[in-house]
C-alpha cells in the first residue's frame, strides 16, 4: 500500500511491489491474478473489517475524493466504469464494491427502487473519480477537490430523497 500511495496506482508496478516485497514479481499474479487482485487484497488488509460509512454520510464523499486525487482512482473505481477483463479478479472487485460503497448505501436507502438509486449514487461517484483522473473534462479535473466534494456530494444526496 505505500507504493501506491506514494506512486498511484497506475504508476505503480508489479516488479517494484515485488523488489519491495523481495520476491519474484510472477508471484503475484500467481497469488493475486495481476496487480488489480493484489490492490484490492491491500485494501482489505488495510481497512479491515470495519464497516465503511456510506457515501452519503457528512465528509464521507470528500475524503473519498481527496484520496483518489492523491493515489489515483484505483481498480474498485476503474471497475465501476470500465469492467475488468481478468473474470476472477472482476468476481473480487464486485465484493469489494458492494462492501465499501453500495453495501452502506443498502443499509440506509429504502424503497422500491432503493438498489437502482444505490447503484446510481455509486456509478456518479465513480465517474467523477475517473473523469477527474483522466482529465478530458478540464473544468472537472482542475477544480478544487473541496467544491467538487461539495457539488457531487449535493447531487448524490437527491437520489437518498428519491
């Protein structure tokens, strides 16, 4: 995890996690699939069992934000918008996904349509990790973290009244 805080995701490699580690960096893909597998096992052990607040809890949307824009959108987030190709390591980031972000969000959202708005709260949010990263929306990706904290965090919470 401290390479990819440190370096991003995307910038961190699997022969530097493996230098780091000092082994062969084959041995994560044989243990984790590829890098994707070997992040989310990071955050597991990083965060625990501890039960994630939902995004629509005070603070909740910014510190998200604010990590992503200083490691990068991880594989969860890239998932949510780009798919995975690796089936098993998809399979892993749908467990992860539905622990850290949607999970929270079935506990508190009620109604009908509780799960559409729940997967909608989480496909904004993921999307506006993701454009920021890429930077095609300029507007996006250079505005201040806190206002857009504050704009996105405005708009998710309309689904919670729906």
């Amino acid at each position: 995890m401290r390479l990819f805080h440190d370096k991003g995701y995307d910038a961190t490699t699997t022969r530097e996690i493996g230098a780091e580690a000092g082994v062969d960096a084959a041995l994560i893909a044989r243990h984790f699939g590829n890098k994707a597998g070997l992040y989310v096992a990071a955050v597991r052990a990083e965060t625990g069992e501890q039960a994630p607040a939902d995004l629509l809890t005070d603070g909740r949307v910014g510190a998200l934000l604010a990590r992503a824009d200083a490691q990068g959108p991880g594989p969860v987030y890239r998932a949510t918008v780009a798919g995975e190709d690796d089936v098993a390591v998809l399979a892993i980031l749908r467990e992860q996904l539905g622990d850290r972000l949607l999970d929270p969000l079935r506990s508190r959202l009620t109604g009908p349509d509780a799960e559409l708005r729940a997967q909608l709260i989480v496909a904004a949010f993921a999307g506006v990790v993701t454009a920021r990263a890429a930077g095609t929306l300029q507007t996006l990706a250079q505005a201040p973290p806190g206002e857009v904290g504050r704009l996105i965090d405005r708009l998710l919470r309309t689904l919670d009244d729906a």
